[in-house]
C-alpha cells in the first residue's frame, strides 16, 4: 500500500493540487464523538517539491525532489 502512494505522489502534476493551508482543513470538533467528513486529500506546499497528505487530523509531509522521502509526520 505505501509502495503504491509513493508511486502515485511521482505521477501526480502539482499544478493540480489545492495548496495546503493547516488552518483552513483542521478538524476542529471533537473526532471521537462524531466522525470527520473531511476525505484524505493531496496538497502542493510553497516548497517545490513538497507534498502533504492530510485528513485535517494528521498530516504526512512528502519531498520528492531530489529523492523521495517523508519528511514530516
């Protein structure tokens, strides 16, 4: 599964992507007693390069040049 996501992290065109804001998609009610609505979704940064998949829970930060690696989590 995480082979597939990393793959799919290179193959996507960032120009597409919704520009991550942690303000904006932040969960703020309490998630243990009603469940989020907000789907995981894939973000550009203001870094190049840089990717983040969130949920508005938690947050997982991607670099894919010059390599690929998860920077932040």
């Amino acid at each position: 599964m995480a082979a597939l996501l990393f793959l799919s992290v290179f193959c996507v065109r960032t120009e597409a992507l919704p520009r991550f804001d942690k303000e904006a998609i932040r969960y703020d009610s309490d998630w243990l007693v009603s469940a989020p609505t907000i789907a995981a979704t894939l973000f550009e940064t203001t870094t190049p390069g840089e990717l983040v998949l969130s949920n508005g829970l938690i947050s997982r930060t991607f670099r894919t040049k010059p390599n690929g690696a998860t920077v932040s989590f």
